[in-house]
C-alpha cells in the first residue's frame, strides 16, 4: 500500500487563488482597500479637488450665459462663449481698478469702525453685569483670533490669485467643450451605465447652471441695492458695505448675517438715526432676495432646506476652509441631484414606480 492511499482529496488552500472563498473574500479586501485609500487621498487632495469643483462652478456660469445670450443673438457658441468671457474679463477689472482706486483705503477704517463698536458693546454688556469683568478682552481675543486663522484660510494675495486664476481656466476650458470632458469620464464607465450618467449629468448641468444663475442675481440685488440705500441714508462707506455685501451674498445664511453685522456696526457708529436707517436697508434687501429672487429660483433649480445648507457650510468651512465655504452650496445641490436620479434608476430597474419628487409652485 503506497503513502498517498487512504489520504483524504486535497482542498485548496489560502494560497491558492482558484478557491472560490479565497477569491471573493480578496475582491472584498481590495474594495475595501481601495476605499480607504480614496478617503485619505480626498482628505490629503482636498485643496486640489475644490479648485476643480470652483472651475466646474465657474464653467456652468459661463454655460449659463452663453445659453441665455444664444436666445437673443444667434451667432455660433465659440463666439458667445468668448463675449461671455469678456464681459466677465471687463467687469472684474472694473471692480479690481475701483475698488483699487476708490475704496482700497476704506478696509483699514472699515476694520477701525468694526472694533470700536464691538468694544462698545463689550463694554455694555459688562456695565449690565451680563458679563464678567475679564471676559470682554478673553472674547475679543478668540475673535480677532478667528478672524486671523480665517484670514490665513484664505492664504497670502499671491495664493489667492493664483486659486482664482487656476479656477478661471479651469472653467474657461470645461465651458469650451464639456462634451468632450463628459464624454472622457463616461469612457471609464460600463457601458451600461454610460446612458443613466449622461442623463444625471445632463441634470446636474441643468440644476447647476440655474443655482448659479439666482446666486448672481441675488448678488447683484443685494450688492446695487445696499450701496444705493445706504448712500441716500447717508451710511458711511457705502460703495464699500454693498461690495462686500453683494460677495457675501454668494455664501447663504452665513453671508446675510456676516454683511448685516457690518451694517449695523457701521450704521451705528455715524449716529443712532443712520443705524436705524443701516437695520432698515438690511431687513429690505433681505427680504426682496427672500421673497422675491430666492423662491423665483428655487422653482426652477434644486429645493435645498435651509438648515441643510448651514450645516454643510460648517462643516465644509471647518474642514476645508474659505474655499469650503463657498462651495458647500453646489456641492450639496449635486449631491442631491444624484442622489434623486439614483434611486429614480433603481426603482425603475425595480420594475417600481419612482419615487414624486415635490417642488415648490
């Protein structure tokens, strides 16, 4: 009787990669291999990755304008694409060469102002006793302190420049050809998927070019009209509040409160009556953009809850910054928009009906 009889049949081993287990449990290990190395290279190219987000924001408002501009004048879109750009070109050197020759001087008095009266309303609240006698000077360190890390957020003017300008190619070569961008990610999708993302992509494109569209709208309205009303109130700094307002306009919530504080700190500090006048203009911008612009566009565009919005701008800012901050709106908006077509998809490939998405009339 030789070795090998009366030995039971060999099985496959951890090491042999014909074992059914062994293969399913190595493409469990390499997904979950691979997600994590996608979550630290996000984590690590966060900077990078919201320089392409703002360039794609960019580029669905250069989409935007050359569509629009299409209805009125029926030239071919490389021309409307280039006197969008150099409109956009025209009016930020105008704003550059204004605020430069204009109001550069009035930041500095602008800070002078914004200190004074909170120091005024520290000293205030101290008197009343609602505050502890060392607490004042404890507060307005944290937020002269908040107001550093924020400005180094931002980084130096060169940094800062060199982020615009890297999302202003970015978007000026995205709104040249977007075919030719989606149709390079589509390439690295299954072909049966590549239909589903061109139609999500098509939406997405839809939504973002009419959140943009009302964010500069909105800006606009706030920014004109806040200069013009304070200036007929007699407002100090006026030209300077309704710059600084209509850019702040672009950040909801977070926006209206940071450029109705200045506002109000401004208002007051050139007499009781101007202060009121400074509420006045604020609570009428405000609710003109709220009640009219706002839900003008909210029809057409993604419905996002306010308090979802705030949300993802904390917690955008606290991770990622200024830039963050900007763009956790869109970014949110996207999100939600794959998130509808997807399970539309899936209820569809469910045999189900999809889901009834509400919009507001």
């Amino acid at each position: 009787m030789s070795e090998t009889e009366g030995r039971a049949p060999e099985q496959p081993g951890p090491s042999d990669f014909r074992d059914p287990m062994t293969a399913r449990e190595l493409k469990r290990a390499a997904v979950w291999l691979g997600l994590g190395v996608a979550i630290v290279l996000v984590w690590f190219l966060a900077q990078p990755l919201l320089l392409i987000v703002g360039g794609l924001v960019f580029a669905s408002m250069l989409d935007g304008g050359t569509r629009l501009l299409g209805r009125i004048l029926p030239i071919g879109r490389g021309w409307r694409l280039t006197i969008v750009c150099l409109a956009t070109l025209g009016f930020l050197v105008w704003t550059g060469y204004f605020a430069g020759a204009t109001i550069a001087a009035q930041f500095e008095t602008l800070r002078v102002v914004v200190t004074e009266q909170f120091n005024r309303i520290a000293d205030w609240v101290q008197a009343m006793g609602l505050m502890p006698e060392n607490s004042a000077d404890a507060i307005g360190e944290q937020v002269m302190g908040s107001l550093g890390r924020l400005t180094s957020a931002v980084g130096t003017a060169l940094g800062a420049i060199s982020s615009l300008a890297m999302i202003l190619v970015i978007g000026i070569f995205v709104a040249i050809e977007p075919r030719l961008y989606e149709r390079g990610v589509a390439w690295m999708l299954p072909m049966g998927k590549r239909q589903e993302f061109y139609e999500t992509s098509a939406k997405m494109g839809y939504t973002m070019r009419r959140l943009m569209a009302g964010r500069l709208l909105g800006m606009a309205v706030e920014g004109v009209g806040t200069w013009i009303l304070l200036a007929v109130g007699g407002v100090p700094m006026a030209a300077l509040l309704g710059i600084l307002t209509g850019l702040l306009a672009f950040l909801p919530n977070i926006g209206a409160i940071v450029s109705g504080i200045l506002l109000i700190l401004v208002g007051f500090s050139a007499g009781f009556e101007t202060g009121i006048w400074a509420i006045a203009v604020y609570l009428i911008v405000q609710t003109v953009d709220g009640y009219l612009i706002v839900p003008m566009v909210a029809k057409r565009s993604v419905d996002l809850a306010p308090a979802l919005v705030l949300g993802a701008q904390l917690l955008f800012g606290a991770l990622f910054g200024i830039l963050g901050l900007a763009l956790a709106d869109p970014i949110v908006a996207m999100i939600k928009v794959l998130l509808e077509e997807s399970s539309g998809n899936n209820a569809e490939e469910a045999g189900a009906t999809p889901p009834l998405i509400l919009r507001p009339h």
